[in-house]
C-alpha cells in the first residue's frame, strides 16, 4: 500500500505584524495563542483551534525552511465552526470586521457548507462554514 496523507497538523501564515495577527486571530475568530520554542532553540508564535494551529512567520524574517515565495496576504483559509454563522455574523460586525459575502452554499471538504467570507489584518481570505 502507498503512504497517504492521515490529516493537517499545521499552517504556516507570513504577516507583516505579528501582535496584530494574533489579536484578530484570538479576539475576532477564538483561537489560543501560543509562544512555544522550536526545535532549533528560537521562540515562535502559534495559533491553536482544535487539533490544528497555524504558526506565524514575520515577513523578512520566515524561519527555513519556508515557502518559495512567502508573502502577506496569499491565503484563503477555511474554517468550520459548530456556531451559526447569524451569531459569527453579530459577532464580527461587534469586532468592526466587515462579511464580504454570505452566507452562500458551497462546496468543503466532506460536503456541503454554507459560508461567509471576511479578510484577516493582511488580506488573507477567511472562510467560516458550517456544515449544511
């Protein structure tokens, strides 16, 4: 049998200012944030939900290795949550962050979702879904 792929540890998102990524990150969406030291003895930022985080490069200064071409503002992330997205939407206006679309049905990983959209402080797309 080949090997496969069983699930997504970790991310890694390049931002042009850490303390304001983790502000919106764990004010406006609920993560943890985590300073954890690295195998190679430096201290790194992380944001914890589930079983998952997202660690944070500072643009100019990503740890190796990294993506080819790192830069703020590249992702479009997806995020499931159990809450209805009337409360994420009451919420994030609450916080000044403006829903750019939806809800609107798609298409995630295990079916069908509803979504709305938003940016994070970078630009970065950010997907909250419910499962439909």
């Amino acid at each position: 049998m080949e090997p496969r792929i069983s699930g997504l540890d970790h991310l890694v998102l390049t931002v042009t200012e850490i303390s304001r990524s983790v502000h919106f990150y764990t004010t406006c969406l609920g993560m943890v944030s985590e300073v954890f030291g690295a195998a190679d003895g430096t201290k790194r930022w992380a944001l914890k939900f589930g079983s998952q985080k997202i660690n944070l490069h500072l643009s100019g200064e990503e740890f190796l290795p990294k993506a080819e071409n790192p830069s703020p503002g590249s992702a479009d992330l997806c995020f499931l949550s159990n809450a209805p997205l009337t409360d994420w939407q009451v919420h994030l206006r609450s916080k000044g962050i403006a829903v750019e679309e939806g809800p609107l049905p798609r298409t995630g990983a295990t079916g069908t979702i509803i979504s709305i959209y938003l940016r994070d402080p970078d630009g970065n797309l950010i997907e909250i879904s419910n499962p439909a």
